[in-house]
C-alpha cells in the first residue's frame, strides 16, 4: 500500500469534538420528539395539532416580545444614567456667591424650556401652496438661528448639582425627548460656565465618546425619521432638537468634540435628507419638505460639513444631468418627480457657495475639488444638448458653474 493512501488516524481532541456535536444533534432530535408528544398530550379537544401549535407559539412570542420592551426600557434607563454621569462629570462644581445665587435661581425658575409655538398653518391639500418663509420659520425657527437665543435657558436650575434627566422616550414619536434634554444640559452648562458660575471640564467629553456618540446617533435618527414621515402640527420637541443640533455644531467649543466622535454619522445624515429630498413623491412634498433643505443649509454653516455637503451635492446633480441626457438623446422617459425635486438641490448648493464665496474659504474648495473637476467636465455640452427640451434645468446649471468658477477667480 502506498504511504498516502494509509488513513490517518484522528487526534483525541477531533474526536472529542465530533462526539459532542453529535450528542447536540441527538439531544435536539429529542428535544423535538418530546415537545411534539406534551403538545398532542396537553392538545385540548376540538383543536387540531396544527392550530393548538400556533396558538403556543402566538403566547410564546408574545411573552417575548414583552421581555423585549422591557429589555428597552432598561437600555434607555441605563444610557440616561450614563447621559447624567458625564454631566456631572463636565460640571464639577459651582462658583456663585451666597448673595447672587438667589437672584441667579429665580431668574432661572422664571425662564420657560420652549416657547409656544403657533401652529396655525396646516398643508394645503393640493400641495402646491408654495410660500417665500421656511417652513421652519412657522416652526418658530428664523432663518438665522442666532435670533433665537430664547431657545438657550432649557434647562430650568443649574445650582449644586445637574438636574437628572428625565426617561421620556417610551414611544417613537418621543425618541427625540432624551438626547435633547441632555444636549440642552450640555449647552447650559457651557454657557454657565463661560459667565463663570459653573467650573465645566469639556475634555471628559474626549473621555466619554459612547455616550456623545450615541446621543447624536439618538438625536439624528429621531430627526431623520420625521422627514420621512413627517407629521403636522410639529411638536415643541423636534423644534427644539433642530436648534440644538445647530448649535452643538456651530458651538466652537462642543463642535470640536461632537464633529470629531460623529462625523461619519452626520455625513451619514446629510446623505439620508439629500435621499428624501430626491425620492419623495407624495403630494405635498413641496410644503411638507421645505424644512429638510433648510436644515441642510444650516448644517452648511460649519466650514467643516460644509465641504462634503457640496461633494455631495455636486455629485448628485451631476449624475442627474447625466442621466436626463442620456434619457433626451435615446428619446426615454425620466424620473419626472426626481426631476421636480432636484431643482430643491440647486437652491441648497447655490446658497453654500455663496457662503464660500463670500468668506473665500480655500481650504474648503480644496476639499471638494476632485468633485467639482468631475462636474464642470462637459458641462458646457450637457447645457448645450439639454437647453431646448429642458431650459429651467440648463439655467440651473449655469447659474452654480458661475458660482464654482466665480469662487475660484476670488482665491486665485
């Protein structure tokens, strides 16, 4: 016999294994038999097998599903318990003189969380009811939103210790409750330690970074689900939420530690709105998601998401152009309501590249320079082609390569 055909002989530790696996697989056989033999025992009469087997499983995953809420419930107590931690962690100690501290907590007591808000205005059925305001400025937010520094006392008594955080966020529609109180904490502890009451250590926000992390994943998550189902009268809440996502990026101090830990997750954001902008259909899109490019607008104030915010979309009408040309030159029919929406795209980009060409921000058009090459390629073509059929959208075009170019001639 030849020496490769003699078998080889398996080690106690591969035999070990095999015998275990195989009693598994027997337990289980078992396991099975024994169930089916309760169930037709404990059968009661007038049920078939079938129907008395999916009645026990119905229970059985009703039972689940119960311990699965709980399970949530205890996740969300244990993540605001580590919300209330890093506050106080960031908030050591306060800095106010006997005298003062009266007047400073009744100043406090005496503030409201959030305005009323007026909610008079409801869409209109036809969808066509276009105005020149945001539609968050009937949210109660201005198109600048350093106008409405009301919004900032949040947080109603930062004495001798930080408030805890209330558990608030049972149901979906208040999943946006707990990552706002604890923003808005965040922020009130900030501003009261620049007018030096409170001594705040911000670097155990470096410390943290699941929990600042996660807070924002919360935060725009719960943002991003109500554009794409967005409900009206909007609530105090989601207000709220967007001013403070603002102002967390815009803040210099937190943005640094917010934009660092979550970058990725807000690209992720920006890209998820740009998405709804494109691909919604309903009727009265137009009303319903004027907020979602005002909010990107606002994101665009940060020189940081600003760049990437261009790249996108840049990208994203340029593969639009693209593709209505290709549509146009083998006579096809196009995305009509892909096609009304774009137009939404063109007003986002052409504000962010005024913002640029008004500070002459170099570092930024660097950034988004490989995208901006990609975009200008034929465009003077695509414009020529489509002028005819599609003149609003060539105008379009024109009007953001003026501004790409323009901004270039200033650096250069």
């Amino acid at each position: 016999m030849e020496p490769w055909s003699v078998p080889q002989s398996r080690g106690p530790a591969a035999v070990e294994v095999k015998g275990r696996k195989e009693n598994q697989v027997w337990y289980l056989k078992i396991s099975k038999l024994a169930l089916a033999f309760a169930i037709i025992h404990s059968k009661p009469p007038g049920k078939s097998c079938k129907e008395y087997t999916e009645h026990l499983a119905k229970i059985v995953s009703e039972q689940d599903f119960g311990w699965k809420s709980k399970v949530e419930v205890l996740e969300a107590e244990v993540f605001r318990l580590r919300q209330e931690l890093l506050l106080n962690k960031i908030c050591r100690r306060v800095c106010l003189e006997s005298g003062k501290q009266g007047a400073f907590a009744e100043t406090l007591l005496d503030q409201e969380c959030i305005n009323p808000v007026n909610f008079s205005s409801q869409l209109e059925d036809s969808g066509c009811d276009m105005s020149n305001d945001y539609a968050f400025d009937s949210l109660g937010i201005t198109s600048d939103f350093h106008q409405s520094e009301h919004n900032i006392d949040a947080s109603k008594s930062w004495l001798e210790i930080v408030p805890p955080l209330n558990l608030c966020c049972a149901s979906k529609d208040e999943s946006l409750t707990a990552p706002v109180q604890f923003f808005q904490h965040l922020l009130e502890i900030k501003k009261l330690s620049e007018g030096g009451i409170l001594q705040a250590d911000f670097t155990e926000l470096e410390n943290d970074s699941f929990t600042i992390c996660n807070s924002v994943s919360q935060l725009l998550d719960g943002l991003t689900a109500f554009y794409n189902s967005p409900k009206f009268p909007v609530s105090n809440v989601l207000t709220e939420a967007v001013c403070v996502l603002i102002r967390l990026i815009t803040d210099t101090k937190l943005s640094n530690h917010v934009l660092k830990k979550c970058f990725k997750k807000l690209e992720e954001f920006k890209k998820n709105l740009i998405q709804i902008i494109l691909r919604n259909s309903s009727v009265n899109r137009f009303q319903a998601l004027d907020a979602v490019p005002h909010t990107l607008v606002l994101l665009g104030r940060n020189n940081i998401l600003r760049n990437s915010l261009i790249s996108f979309l840049l990208s994203e009408l340029r593969q639009f152009a693209e593709q209505l040309l290709q549509a146009y030159q083998i006579h096809e029919m196009y995305d009509i309501t892909q096609y009304e929406n774009i137009f939404s795209l063109f007003m986002i980009l052409e504000q962010l590249l005024q913002y640029e060409t008004e500070e002459s921000n170099i570092s930024s058009l660097d950034c988004d320079g490989e995208e901006k090459i990609k975009f200008l390629k034929n465009l003077d073509q695509i414009i020529l082609h489509l002028s005819d059929e599609f003149p609003l959208f060539s105008l379009y075009l024109w009007r953001v390569s003026v501004l790409l170019n323009s901004a270039q001639i200033q650096i250069d």
